[in-house]
C-alpha cells in the first residue's frame, strides 16, 4: 500500500475525532428530536435515510470529469480506459491516486475499492471502506452520504467475510447503519455483540453511549461513558458526551466542569471559545 494512502487514512481517522467535537455539538438540536431506539433492545424504529434517493455515482463520475482542465480530463480518460481494460488492481489504484491528487475523494474511494476487491484483502479493503467512512462523516448532500455509506458497508462486510474477528470492522460497520443508512438498531446490534465479547471497548462504548443520549437515555449513556473514562481518563470524546449526558439529565453543574475538563485536554482555542459559548448557552 502507498505511503499517501496510510496518510489519507490517518486523516480521515483524526478527521472522525474531530468532527465529534466540532460537528455534533453545534447539532445539539439533533440530539432532542433524534428517533428514540432501545439501546440494544428490540423493536423496529423509523429510518428517515430510507426514502432518501441513492446518488448515482455513473452522473456524478460525468459531472466531476467534465469540470477538469482538458489536459487532466484526458489522463482520466486514459487511466479509466486502462483500468477497466486491464481490471487488475494496480490499474484501478493509479485512476485512484489521480483523483485522489485532485481532491475529488469520492472519486479515488471508488477506485480504491475496486482494486481492493480484486487484491482481496483485509487491508485494503479496509483501507477502502475507511476512506468511505471518513468523506461520509464530513458529507451533507443525504443522496451523497448514503451512496458512500453503502459503498463502506460494502467494504466492511467484505472485511468480515475474510476475517470474522475484525472488531473494528465491526465497529466502522455499526457506524454506517448509524450515522450513514439510519438503520440504527443494526449499528446496535453490531455494537452489542462487540460489548458481549469485550465489554471494556472503548470505541463501542462510546458510541453505545452518544445513541443513548439521542435516545434520551442518559443513565446508560453516563454508565458507558463513566466506564470509558474509568479505563482511559483522558478520552476527549467520553469526556465530551458524558457531559453532554449530564446535561440531559438537568445535573448542569456537573456538565460543566467535565466541558471545563475537555477544554483542558484538548487545549485548542477555537474549541475552547466554541465550549464556553454553548455552555453559556444553558447556564
């Protein structure tokens, strides 16, 4: 695997992270008119991505192509020629790198996967699948999201298949239901059967526990997330959404000294101006 396609995936990682802070916080009011759902009970839940329009990516290939220079539209051109031509893996990671240079990381995921399924294994299809997840997490167009969340969903049972045992292809996963397809109670299902296994994984705990504050179930959100900050103290995002659960449940003093914590460890100006407004903002 390329040096740059580690880099993309790092990241995107990091970009996760970061989006949780800077993304769900200022979607507070999504928090309060969120779909209820058991957290891993049973029972269906109404999915507001299902009568949402998939992109189609063959338009979209078109669109993206004819705004290049005609100099680059013709390399593109070529390599997709080459590729389908050739169908082997190195043939479609060039077309892959070349809309990757452009920025245009719909695209080159959709490249990357295709040489992914080829090579067939566990790597680079995850590297896929990540990359899928990654532009997914910053995407607002819902035709755009669900088309890359169903195109990672592709990639993360394609990881399973090779390796059952893969819990952060199982996590990656559940996060596509949740926050890509809206099929929440399969995320959670996922996201159980992790805990069943290893009821101290940080990643599904906190997760488990940011559904059940949108669920306005904030003494399980508090028990999930007090469990991640009892292994790990300094967890930022366990850090964030406890508060957030403390406030849920009306215990405002307690909120605010864990955002006040946050700010400390993350120890970023831009966060910590953003923290005091919207503490300001229920004081």
């Amino acid at each position: 695997m390329h040096r740059n396609q580690y880099f993309l995936a790092g990241a995107g990682l990091l970009f996760i992270v970061f989006l949780y802070f800077f993304g769900q916080r200022k979607g507070d009011n999504k928090v309060k008119s969120a779909n209820r759902h058991q957290d891993g009970g049973s029972g269906g839940m109404m999915n507001p991505s299902a009568e949402i329009e998939t992109m189609d990516f063959a338009s979209y290939a078109n669109e993206v192509q004819s705004k290049l220079e005609e100099s680059a539209r013709k390399k593109a051109k070529s390599l997709t020629e080459k590729a389908e031509k050739d169908n082997t893996a190195i043939a479609y990671r060039d077309i892959a790198e070349f809309w990757e240079k452009a920025a245009e990381l719909n695209m080159a995921a959709n490249y990357y996967k295709k040489a992914a399924f080829l090579e067939n294994t566990e790597k680079s299809v995850t590297f896929a699948g990540n990359l899928f997840l990654a532009v997914m997490q910053k995407t607002e167009k819902p035709e755009i999201r669900k088309w890359q969340a169903l195109e990672a969903i592709d990639c993360f049972n394609k990881v399973l298949e090779l390796n059952p045992e893969n819990t952060e292809a199982k996590i990656a996963l559940a996060t596509c239901y949740t926050e890509g397809t809206g099929e929440t109670m399969k995320g959670v299902t996922l996201l159980r059967e992790v805990t069943q296994k290893d009821s101290n994984n940080i990643s599904a705990n906190i997760i488990l526990g940011k559904l059940a504050i949108q669920s306005g179930q904030f003494d399980k959100a508090i028990r999930r997330l007090e469990l991640v900050l009892s292994l790990r103290p300094e967890n930022t995002e366990a850090m964030y959404f406890l508060a957030e659960a403390y406030k849920g449940k009306g215990n405002k003093e307690k909120a605010i000294s864990l955002f006040e914590k946050c700010k400390k460890v993350v120890n970023n100006p831009d966060f910590s101006k953003e923290v005091d407004t919207y503490i300001n903002s229920f004081k």
